[in-house]
C-alpha cells in the first residue's frame, strides 16, 4: 500500500518547478505574439507617412478590421482545435505562424497583401488564449485558475510596455519595415524554447494531474454532463445560457475598449506633434497600467466574494469611463501643449488599469469553470463575439478619424465605455446570484 501511494505523490519541489516552467513558457510565448502586433500599431505612423505606401487613417483602420475578421475566425475554429489537438501543439502553431506572418507583411508593400497578413497573423494568435486554457486546466487546480490567469495576463500588457518602447526606440534609427523582420526573430526563439520546455500536462513527466490529485483526497470525482459530448449539444447549451449571453456582450465592449491601444501613437502624433518614435513609447501608458491592474486583480480575484467582485471590477470600469472621457474633454481645458501631453499620458494609463482586469480575468475564469472539457470552445466563442464587434468597429474608427477627427472617435469610446461597465456589472451580478442559487 506504501508503494502504492508513493505512485501518485510527486515531492512538491519538483512539482512547484515544473509549473513554474510551463507558466513561464506561457508567458513568453504570449509575450512573444503580443510583441508582433504591437509592431503593426506602433509602425502605424510611419506607415501612413511613407508616400510609397499611399496608406490613410481610413485604410489603417480597415487594416486593424482585417485582422479583427481573422481573430474572429481563429476564435470560431481554434477552440474546437484546441480541444482535439491539446494546448501544447495548438500554442506552438499559433507562434509559429504569426512569426512567419509578421515577417511577410514587413516584406509587403501592396495593400491587399497587408490585409491578408494581418488577417492571417491574427487568426493563428486567436489560438493561443484556446490553448493556454487548455494548459492551465490540466496543470493547475480550479481554485488556482484565477491566480495563474492574472499572471499570464500580465504577459499581454508586460509585453506590450516594452514592445512599444523597444520598437519606439528601433524606429528612431531604423527603417519601419525592419521592426517587424526583429519581432519575427525574436519570436522564432521563443518557439524553440516552448519546443523543448513546454509539456501537454504532468502525466508525460511521471507527475499527477490535478483530476487524480482531486480524486485521491477523497472528494466526489467530476462527473461529465450529457452536454459535454458533443459539439452541437454544448453550443445549445451554452447559447441558452443567460450568463454567457451577458459576457458575450459584455465582451463585444470591451474588447472595442481595449482596441484604443491600436490607435494610440497615431493619436499622440496627430494630436501632439510628436514624432512617431516618441508616439510609440507614449502609447506603453495604456499597457503599463494594464500590467498593474491585471496582476494585482489576478492575485485577488480567487480571495474576493462574487458580491466583492462587483463591486471591484464594476467600480474599476466606472474610473475607466471617467479616464476616457477626460481624454475626449481634454482640448476644452486649455492646457499648454507639454502639460496636455502629460495628462493624456496619464488618463491613459489610469483607462488602461480600469478596463484590463474585467476584461482578461472573468472571462477566462468562467470558461473553464462553465464551459468544462468544453472550455476551449467556450472560451473562442466568447472572443469571437469580442472580435466581431471589433471587426465593424475599426474600419469605421479609422474613417471617422480622417473625416471627423479624433473628438468623434473619442465621443464613440466614452459610449463604449458606459456600455461595457453595463453589461460586465450585469454579468457579474449574474455570477453573484448563480454561486447563491437559494438567496
């Protein structure tokens, strides 16, 4: 019986390491996708500058929806794939392709090509959230979930933060197509290294997976639903739900909200007269705050009550619907143009620290925990509302910019904005009630 136990308990040193390895794979691989987008939206400037290019406001924006239409089609599909063909092969893919993808569209010069790699770039990083769920269900237990989510959301944002000040930089002395033959390099590294750490679960590495762990103590095994077995049946049940009907709009938002970082060194150059590198750095405030906000909230998130949660994330929003409106409102104040610059830098930090934790954390969480081995599904299908609406919304963004100017775009954010604190409060109201089904 001795011998029998020693089978299924691993000496937790080697266990705490293991974890630790494939978290940090994780968030570098993420790390490494985020770092390839950045380039797009950080070179935007001297894009549409480059006379050779013929690019305008407009055609940015439909560039930013063209990869938006790919996000949603990566969402739709990658779940499902994530579910066949597990977490570890899914995420290599995503980064390899999108490496490859960002140095073609560095080579491009036609706009059709523009297009289509960004579409293509942004359909195989819609597979790594679909991945990484998978990963994070087989390695860690439900109430460690939120805690390992916060973390590897901080890998967006972190990577984010320095992207746009090492591209900033790089653009001073470089050519702009140069930054993206960089970002492909340094992401072919990353793949090599998640190659050779990154393991599917424990078992391969002779250590208990979290479901033997939780079976062992003695507690009831997790059974499987009749809407667990088939595709079809697990997309009526969740279409039915009013909860994943909630965050699905809340979603649609929120994702919008997070999008102003595309356009944010395009908006500090036009509306600062600065130059495109110093736009660039500019722009790291929205991530910077999101790297505080997302870590903090995913430390917490697993200790707050669902009623603390409301009050929490809701309240949060409700500063980054103030932030926002302070940027929309800030040419009425009259500040000289240093002090204007300083304040929009710091407004936008402080929207990027209020929207991000609602936006990465409940979601994620939810996905797993509702959507069970259907989790990657779940997971895509609720991106995929996020980046559908994104798809409408940035060819029309950048429209509204060459024709209205930024006042409009930004009148457009602050309605976003009150939208989302409606629909995210909603939906965790509706979490509130579900975890207390007889108050």
């Amino acid at each position: 019986m001795a011998l029998g136990r020693t089978t299924v308990t691993e000496p937790a040193p080697s266990r705490l390491r293991r974890e630790l390895t494939t978290v940090l794979c994780m968030y570098g691989g993420y790390a490494g996708l985020i770092l390839c987008r950045t380039t797009v939206s950080i070179t935007s400037p001297e894009m549409i500058s480059d006379p050779a290019l013929g690019l305008d406001e407009a055609d940015f924006g439909a560039l930013l929806g063209w990869g938006a239409a790919g996000a949603l089609v990566g969402k739709l599909t990658n779940g499902a794939i994530a579910d066949a063909l597990g977490g570890r092969r899914l995420f290599l893919l995503s980064m390899s392709l999108m490496g490859v993808a960002t140095v073609v569209f560095g080579a491009s010069s036609a706009h059709s090509l523009f297009m289509l790699m960004n579409f293509l770039a942004q359909l195989t990083k819609a597979g790594a959230w679909p991945a990484m769920a998978k990963l994070i269900g087989a390695w860690f237990d439900g109430g460690r979930h939120g805690r390992v989510w916060g973390v590897i959301a901080t890998s967006s944002r972190a990577s984010s933060v320095i992207s746009s000040f090492f591209l900033g930089a790089l653009l001073l002395i470089l050519p702009w197509r140069w930054l993206f033959y960089v970002s492909g390099l340094v992401t072919a590294v990353i793949v090599l290294l998640n190659f050779l750490l990154l393991k599917d679960s424990p078992v391969p590495l002779g250590l208990v997976s979290p479901r033997h762990e939780h079976e062992q103590s003695g507690e009831p095994r997790l059974r499987s639903l009749p809407w667990e077995g088939t595709l079809g049946a697990a997309l009526i049940h969740f279409a039915k739900s009013r909860r994943v009907q909630l965050i699905c709009l809340a979603m649609m938002a929120m994702t919008i909200q997070m999008e102003f970082i595309s356009f944010l060194p395009l908006y500090f150059k036009q509306n600062f007269a600065i130059g495109s590198g110093e736009a660039g750095m500019a722009s790291a405030a929205f991530p910077a705050g999101s790297f505080i906000s997302v870590l903090a909230g995913g430390l917490l998130y697993d200790r707050l009550t669902p009623f603390g949660r409301i009050l929490g994330l809701g309240g949060l929003l409700a500063v980054g619907l103030a932030s926002i409106a302070l940027i929309r409102f800030l040419p009425e104040l009259g500040l000289h143009a240093p002090a204007a610059l300083g304040v929009a830098i710091a407004a936008t930090f402080v929207f990027g620290l209020a929207v991000s934790p609602a936006y990465y954390i409940p979601m994620s969480v939810f996905s797993i925990q509702f959507g069970r081995a259907r989790s990657g599904v779940l997971i895509g299908l609720i991106d995929a509302f996020g980046y559908g609406a994104t798809m409408i919304f940035a060819p029309l963004a950048g429209a509204v910019i060459r024709d209205q100017g930024w006042p409009a775009l930004l009148t457009i954010f602050v309605i976003i904005s009150a939208i989302a604190l409606a629909f995210a409060t909603a939906f965790l109201i509706a979490e509130d009630h579900a975890s207390s089904p007889h108050r």
